[in-house]
C-alpha cells in the first residue's frame, strides 16, 4: 500500500498545488473586485458630498438674497408708514383748526343770541342749537373720517409692503435661479 501511495503522491501534490492557486487567483480577483467596487464607492460619497456643498452654498445664496430683499422691502414699507403717520399728525392738525373754527362759530351763535331781541330770540335759540348740532357732527365726523384714513394708509401700505416682498422673491427665483421649480 504504500508503493500506491507513493505513486499517488505527485498527483495528490499537483491537485493541491493547483487547488491552492485556483484559490489564490479566486482570492486575488475578490480583493481587486472589492478593491474597485470600494473606489467607485468612495467616488460616489466624494461627489455626494461636493453635491451637498454645492446645493448648500446655492441655499445660502438664495437665502440672502431674500433677506437682503425682504429688507429692502420692509424699510420701504416702514417709510411709507412713516410717511402716512406724518400725513395723518399734520391732517389732524388742519382737522383740530376746522373744528376751532366751528367750535368759535357755536359760540358766536351763542353769544349773539343773548345780545338780541326777543322776538328773534326764539328763531336764533333754535338756530344756535341748530348750528351747534352741526359743529359737533362735524367734528365727530371730521375725527372719525382722519382715523379710519389713518388706518387706511398704514393698511395700503402694509399690504404695499407684503406685494413688494413677494415680488422681490419672485424676480429673485427667476433671474437668479431660472432652472429652479417651486
């Protein structure tokens, strides 16, 4: 038995040999396999990664840009505000000397009404309360017509305001980032 063996032997020795440099060139295609596959992978994360870069750089552009125009918009906003506030203040002035006015004509109804005689002094009576009505509806009238423009104008310019906020973020998408959808 052991002449067999002994002439099995190289056979034996050959299967091995060529078993272990199957195995070898097997082992050696999988590491230069994975070896590829890591590099495409780490290809792929670098240019994830450069995409993310980039699309965050493009959002902070894009951000500044609406800040930067929200801004301008709101100061414009504010100083038209401001403006309808100062308007408002001197129309309140004109309206306070209207009503003096009407304030100074009651009492020189009132007044020329006791100088008189008494046959007139009915007539001018219902005349001066007549005439004293009329100041003070217009006065109320006059007050309650100067809050609500007031209110109005600061309105109107608030939405002014809001309109020219979007706009500006409008013409921003579409001249700063025409490929853009929203």
């Amino acid at each position: 038995m052991s002449t067999i063996w002994l002439k099995i032997l190289p056979y034996i020795v050959a299967l091995l040999l060529v078993a272990c440099a199957l195995f070898g060139a097997y082992h050696h295609g999988v590491s230069v396999t994975n070896e590829t596959w890591q590099s495409q992978w780490n290809a792929r994360d670098t240019r994830d990664a450069q995409a993310k870069a980039e699309n965050e750089a493009a959002a902070r552009v894009r951000e500044q840009a609406y800040q930067q125009s929200i801004n301008k918009a709101v100061q414009d906003g504010q100083r038209t505000i401001d403006q309808a506030t100062a308007d408002a203040s001197a129309a309140r002035a004109s309206a306070d000397g209207l009503r003096g006015a009407a304030d100074s004509l009651a009492a020189r109804l009132a007044n020329s009404q006791a100088s008189s005689n008494s046959c007139t002094a009915t007539s001018r009576a219902a005349a001066t309360r007549d005439a004293a009505l009329l100041a003070d509806v217009l006065k109320r009238a006059d007050q309650r017509a100067g809050d609500l423009a007031a209110v109005a104008d600061q309105a109107r310019a608030r939405g002014l305001t809001c309109e020219q906020a979007y706009d500006s973020i409008t013409n921003i998408e579409l001249h700063l980032f025409p490929n853009s959808s929203k």
